[in-house]
C-alpha cells in the first residue's frame, strides 16, 4: 500500500502513521459488515496522540457528524488533551464493581447519557495500558446493553492507542490477562517507529536528595530554562503533596485556602480527602479536578494561575481565563462533606497521573517517604513497580534534562526488561485475521 504524507493541524504523521491514517478512512467504508478493531502501540513519541486526533476528524469528516467516531481515556488528564471525557464518565463505571448487578441498575438520566453509542461507528481508547481487564470488559458489556447488538462492543468499531511498556492499570489486571479470547483476540496490531530518544538503557539516575534538594533543583530548572516544562515525578500521593507545598511555600504570595463547611448541595462531585486544603501561588500551574459545563472546562484540563482573592481563583486554560468558585465536594464513601476549588497544583504528579503528559524534562523521586529531616527513607527490599521509571522517563523529550533519585543499585533501565511485555503485545498480532495494512 503506497501512502502520502498526511498533515493534520499544521504537522506531518509520519510515514507509519501517515499509512495507518490512511488504511483506517479506506476501512471506513466496510466498517458495517466487519468493524475494525486496532491496537496502535508505540513508546512516547511515537505520534500515537496525534495520529488518533486525525483519525477522529477523519471519521467525523466521512460519516459527516462528531458522534459517529468518540475519544476517550482512562485518566483525567489524558481525556482532557483529547478534549474528551474519561471512560467512567462515557460508560457510568465508577460504581463499585463488587456489586454484580450494578452495570444493569441505571436510571433514564444514565442511559440518556450513553444513547451516544447507538449512533456512533468508531470508538478510540488512548492509554490503553492503563485500563484494566474489568473496564475493558464492562465497556464492552455497555456497547451491547445499549445498541442491543450482541456482538463485540455493540458491533462498533474500537481502535486502542498505548504503550505496555508503561504502567499497568492500579488495582486489576491489563486487558491481556483474564479477558475472554472473544474480546481479545479481535485486535489487530500496528506499532508506529520509535523516537531515537526513547533509548533509555543509558540514563544516568543521579543522586540521592533530600526534599528541600529536589525542590530547590526543580525552582532552578524552571528558572535557567524559562521557555521549558518541567515536572516532578513520584511513586505516592503523599510525596508529590508534599513536594506541591514546599515548591509554593517558596513562592511569593502564596495562599491557604482551607477546606469549608459545604453550601447545601444535592450533587457534590466526588473528592480526595488529600485535596481538602489547597495552597496555591500566582504562576502555579494547575490541573482542573472536575467538569464545569458553564466554562465548558473538562476534568484534567491543565492551567496556570493568574490571580487570585478570597472568592475566586483566576486560572489561564488553553481556552481562555476564568473565575473559579469553591465547589462541593464528597469523599467515595459520602461520608464527608466540604467545599474547595477545583484545582490542584501541578509541579508535581504522581507517575500514574502524569501518563498522557509531556515535559522537556523530569525529576523523578523513587521514595514512598521522607524522614523527620526530609531524607528519603529507602527499603533495601524496594522494588520500582514494572514500567514505573519506564513511564516516568518516557514523559520527557529530553532525556539530559532528566534524573532520579535516590541512586539505588535496584534501578535498572534495560530494554530486556520490556521482553515479557513484548511477548503479550505480539499476543495480539493476530494477522490472519485481518487484511494486512501495509
């Protein structure tokens, strides 16, 4: 199959992704009588991103209306550079899984919300890696209970971007294991060419830093490259506030701004106990932590303070700037009540977080703790979770702006350790039976 160039946006698709583009819009015409079903996987990089936002205005182009192809991601964040909704949003799936009956207990509001699949052809699923079994498995269960058809995903067409080699899905397992051969075994396996900076094997890891060391060098990175984006990166919610904190402590006029007994509200929106109490600075950037249809803000969407005061925090989004009020909010068990703004600082981001961003370089800190002197206390017995420093690293578009600490001898960063992961992506490479792309 012979293939030009294809531009989308103002920017080339390289010649791999250029061919995928291309096969899909010709695949379009079959799609009917035989959906497509697509795994594209690649490292960071890759243009896996920028090829699914082609794919969808090509879709939409073809069929001629937004819902006949839909986006979406496992994360916030990831949705939200999709400008798309989450999959839990889409398919209701953030009631408790060990309810069995759950998936069939929805009202007419709910199914009102998800009467979109009966008129859509083509769905995509970025960051693929991080949706677990049960999720893949439910989605498919909603595709049916809706359209009524029973086949895979209601006989839709369902193409998945991601990279095993990053994090697996927190708390369950990835789709290759435990889901049936039925859903399984329907995807067909594409894998854009990888980036010359994705060589890894030979990171220098750094050296072993205190809190106050690793805030100080993440002010001076920003500082002596002020047209970069940095970030800090680590294992638990609990160091990466704590790194939030000292980073705006530091700042000049920072903020508190306290967790408030709530304004009567039938529909608070679901919490963190741990985002109870903001501190923020001018200048911070920020991540939106809930829809707010009156700005037509999503979920994830990233930002930057501009002002703030007692009432109102001013915070620059891609789409313009806007007033933010406090919101209600509820911890998972509805047990607790109280009102907050909609943001987070977002110097740092815990790695399973940042999956769907990208920076020019990061920080990545490797302990769960600090001591009482803010030394990062390290288990001789600690092990980095598999794709962990793979995924932090893969964040990074410069891999010399980049270290990690502590510098401990368990850290290894070796393309053999991806051999396992390899050989659960070709599990999926299931050529004959499909017709080939290239």
């Amino acid at each position: 199959m012979t293939s030009s160039q294809v531009i989308f946006e103002g920017k080339e698709l390289s010649p791999k992704s250029s061919q995928i583009y291309e096969w899909v819009i010709e695949r379009m015409k079959s799609i009917e009588t035989n959906p497509l079903h697509l795994l594209v996987h690649g490292p960071a990089g890759t243009g896996k991103t920028l090829l699914l936002q082609a794919i969808r205005k090509g879709v939409r182009d073809t069929f001629g209306y937004d819902q006949s192809c839909v986006s979406t991601a496992p994360t916030a964040v990831a949705a939200a550079l999709l400008d798309s909704h989450t999959i839990n949003h889409l398919f209701f799936l953030w009631t408790p899984s060990r309810d069995e009956g759950f998936l069939d207990r929805v009202n007419d509001h709910q199914l009102e919300h998800m009467m979109w699949m009966v008129n859509s052809k083509v769905i995509l699923i970025d960051n693929i890696n991080f949706v677990n079994a049960v999720t893949f498995a439910t989605m498919d269960f909603r595709f049916r209970q809706i359209t009524g058809v029973a086949k895979p995903f209601g006989g839709l067409s369902v193409i998945v971007f991601g990279d095993f080699h990053q994090l697996p899905p927190v708390g369950g397992n990835g789709i290759f294991e435990g889901l049936p051969n039925e859903l399984l075994d329907k995807f067909k396996t594409e894998c854009p060419e990888s980036p010359e900076n994705l060589g890894i094997e030979g990171f220098d890891i750094g050296r072993d830093l205190s809190l106050e060391e690793v805030v100080k060098d993440y002010i001076a990175l920003c500082k002596a490259n002020p047209d970069l984006t940095f970030a800090i990166l680590a294992t638990s919610a609990v160091i990466v506030k704590d790194l939030n904190d000292s980073i705006i402590e530091k700042t000049d006029g920072f903020r508190c701004y306290p967790a408030e007994d709530p304004i009567e509200n039938r529909y608070p929106k679901k919490g963190l106990l741990a985002d109870m109490n903001l501190m923020i600075a001018v200048g911070c950037p920020v991540i939106l932590t809930c829809n707010l249809s009156n700005f037509s803000l999503k979920n994830g969407t990233q930002g930057v303070v501009e002002s703030l005061n007692d009432n109102e925090i001013f915070v620059k989004f891609p789409s313009g700037i806007f007033p933010l009020r406090r919101e209600v909010w509820t911890d998972q068990y509805n047990r607790k009540r109280w009102s907050q703004f909609p943001i987070r600082a977002a110097h740092a981001h815990t790695i399973e977080r940042s999956q769907g961003m990208h920076f020019d370089g990061v920080i990545v800190v490797r302990n769960k703790e600090w001591d009482q002197n803010g030394l990062p206390i390290w288990d001789d017995d600690f092990q980095d979770q598999p794709g962990e420093l793979y995924t932090a690293l893969s964040r990074a578009r410069n891999l010399d702006l980049c270290y990690a600490t502590p510098r401990k001898p368990s850290f290894v960063v070796s393309k053999e350790n991806f051999d396992e992961a390899r050989q659960e992506i070709a599990l999926m490479s299931l050529a004959s039976l499909f017709s080939p792309i290239l």
